[in-house]
C-alpha cells in the first residue's frame, strides 16, 4: 500500500510532524514552499506571505489533508506530473505534504486489497477528505464502458462525492472531457462538473496541468477551509489568470510578422511565432508561458517548438482542429503593429541624389556664412581659419611674423 497508509491506525498528523519522522529536511520543504510561492504569486491565501519560511512555517502547522484519488477514462498523465520533478525525492515530499490514502496508480494493492483500502478510507474520513478525480465519466449505455470494482463510474463518483469534503478535477478530460469525448465521443464521456452541478468543485485542466496548482488547492483548503477565488469555468484564477499569447516569449516575432511556416524551416529553427502553425497560445487561459513544469526552463510546448494545443480552454481543446488559425482578439495584429524587421532592399534613384546634393550644398554654405559673424575684423571676407588682413602669417610658435612679444 501507500506509504501513508502504514500509519493509517494512527490520526492524522500535522505537515512538520510527518516531515520529521519521515527525516524529511527543513530545506526540502523550503525549496517547495518556494515553488509553490513561484506558481502562486498571488490569489492563493497560503502563499500570501513574503518569505518561503513564513509560508513553511504557517503550512507545517496545518494537518495533512486525506485525499482519495479515483482515476477514471485517463493516461494518468496527471499522475506522472505530480511525481517526476525535477528535485531530488520530490515525490516522496509530496506524498508526505499530504495523506493520500487511496490512489489505483501508486498503491500496491489490487483487487479486493484495493476495495478494501478504499471503503475503509471514505469511511475513515468522511466529510473530512478532498476527492480528486482524474479522467472522463463514460456516460452512454449506463456507463457500462468503465467499471471500478464491478461498478459503473457513474455510481462510484456519485457515492464517494457525497462524503467528500471538497473536489478536484485533475487535468481537461476530468475537467471538460478531453480527448475521450472528441467527436464522435462512441461512451459519452462527461466530466465531473457535467455530473455533479451543484457540487462546489474545482477545474483544474491541462494536459498535464502544473502539479503546483492541485497542491495548492488542496493545502488552502486543509489551512482554513477555503477553496481560491476560481473564475468562469471553476478554475483558480492564480492559476489560469493570464492568457499565454500576452506572455509568450515568441510574443515580438509575432508582432513582428515574423512566423514559422513548415517545421523544420528556417523560421522555426529560428525560434519564431508559431501563431500560423494553429498555435492556440491567444485562446488559452494559462501559466504554462511563465510556470514551466518541473522547475525546467523551456519544457512546455512552445518551449520545445510546438504551437499551443489550448488543453486548458472547453471550446478549443479536442473541438478545434491541431493546425487550424484561430481569430485574435487583442488590437495588435500581425504585421501591422509594428514594421516588419526583413525589409525590401531597393536602389536610390538619381533623383534622390541630386536632392541630398542639394541639401549638403546649402548646408556648407550656411556654415560659411556663419564663420563671418565669429571674425573680430570689420568686414573680413578672408576664408575661415585664415589670418585677418594686416596680421601677418602665423608661426609655428603660434605668435604672428613681425609682432612684438
């Protein structure tokens, strides 16, 4: 079984004291409180504290929070973001943050050790524990085309959500669908918000989303109780506050007119905008273009050279074809905010030389005219730089001829 299910006899402990008997460092923990204070400037009331050890030290006093993870019609991509970051023993850190008492990818157990585990659990914990589901909820035929224990999906997320504290959709197809409900969607599949309307439940789409949003939601909610201030479509808007064509790192070659048209040309091998590739970037709500997952600079889709899919938005995801132009819906447009830097070289006709002649002429002769008014000499018209009449050739010695020292 899970780790924190060893202990599962025993109450559940604060954060500082399962990171001490587990040899957890004080350090580890900083270095996740750093991040999650980088995914959550603000909006998240945990992480709105000026110092990583504020923020350990209000965290390591909350009790870990119980979570039951139920995976539905997913990849358990999800899961694997949670997991493989990029610090050492990260995961292990994770798991020690919070209880996670029921999970099919990460437990041991199978079979009836499994059912058990769970029943034991949302009875445990009942009205105390945050659910998180990932993956779809097929829905056509009695939702017979997906089955946890030898029941339907529809009746596990039905049972177990009316004892959850709080829930969580994890990733766009728990979120919205995703990929199992593309057209011609043969099961039905749904989300979890499309089956429990009048439940208060968190979005949290992406494909995979950045693991620091879901543990920020769930630490907020064991701190005080409270879920983040979430916009239109369930999603926390520290996370989903921005849109990544304003903060996309390409965002000057697209105002530039300068894009990429093949893979492989020469515009993609010189990191341009991927705007007419179908890239989704000004359609999509998300901080991938600032919140890079596993504390890697780069790794997220442009990053890496590949146009936005929008994994985080309802009406684009898996319902706007990969490679199809969306509209702008910003003022700038591509090229006309700004010239385009490849200009058209051309020749300079005789005309313009002779004008810029002109011009040249008249100012010398301005200067020259000038000079005379910088003369001492009444009515000097000796060339500048010359001696007045009467002076004398001036020496070397910077004295004239024949004056007296």
């Amino acid at each position: 079984m899970l780790s924190s299910l060893v202990a599962s006899a025993t109450a559940l402990e604060t954060i500082d004291e399962r990171l001490l008997r587990c040899g957890i460092s004080r350090r580890s923990f900083l270095v996740f409180c750093s991040s999650l204070m980088i995914a959550a400037p603000y909006g998240l009331a945990i992480t709105a504290k000026t110092t990583p050890e504020e923020v350990a030290a209000g965290l390591g006093k909350v009790t870990r929070p119980p979570v039951i993870w139920l995976h539905f019609h997913d990849c358990t991509g999800c899961t694997e973001t949670l997991l493989q970051t990029s610090h050492p023993d990260f995961g292990d850190l994770i798991l020690n943050v919070i209880s996670l008492e029921y999970h099919e990818t990460l437990m041991a157990g199978s079979g009836m050790q499994a059912r058990q585990a769970l029943d034991e659990a949302v009875q445990k914990y009942s009205g105390k524990f945050i659910l998180v589901v990932g993956g779809t909820i097929p829905t056509k035929d009695q939702g017979i085309y997906m089955k946890l224990a030898g029941r339907p999906a529809l009746d596990m997320l039905d049972d177990i959500s009316g004892k959850a504290a709080a829930i969580v959709a994890i990733g766009s197809c728990a979120s919205w669908g995703g990929i199992p409900s593309a057209d011609p969607d043969p099961t039905g599949a749904v989300g979890v918000a499309d089956l429990l309307p009048k439940k208060s439940i968190v979005n949290i789409p992406g494909c995979p989303p950045n693991p620091y949003t879901l543990l920020g939601v769930r630490l907020q909610y064991a701190a005080d109780g409270t879920l983040p201030e979430m916009d239109e479509q369930r999603r926390p808007k520290f996370a989903f506050d921005r849109d990544i064509h304003e903060h996309c790192p390409r965002r000057a070659h697209f105002d530039a007119g300068n894009f990429v048209k093949q893979y492989g040309d020469a515009g993609h091998r010189e990191v341009r905008c991927l705007y007419e590739m179908g890239c989704k970037g000004p359609d999509t709500h998300a901080g991938c273009s600032t919140r890079h997952f596993n504390e890697i600079p780069d790794v997220w889709p442009i990053g890496i050279g590949a146009p936005c899919i929008g994994f985080t938005e309802k009406s684009v995801a898996f319902r706007v074809p990969m490679f199809e132009v969306v509209k702008i819906h910003t003022i700038a447009a591509p090229p006309t905010s700004y010239a385009p830097i490849d200009t058209t070289r051309g020749t300079i006709s005789p005309l313009a030389t002779g004008l810029v002649g002109i011009g040249v002429g008249a100012l010398v002769g301005a200067g020259y005219d000038a000079s005379r008014k910088f003369s001492k000499v009444q009515d000097d018209e000796s060339p500048p730089g010359s001696a007045p009449p009467g002076s004398g050739p001036v020496t070397g010695s910077g004295t004239r001829s024949g004056a007296s020292l």
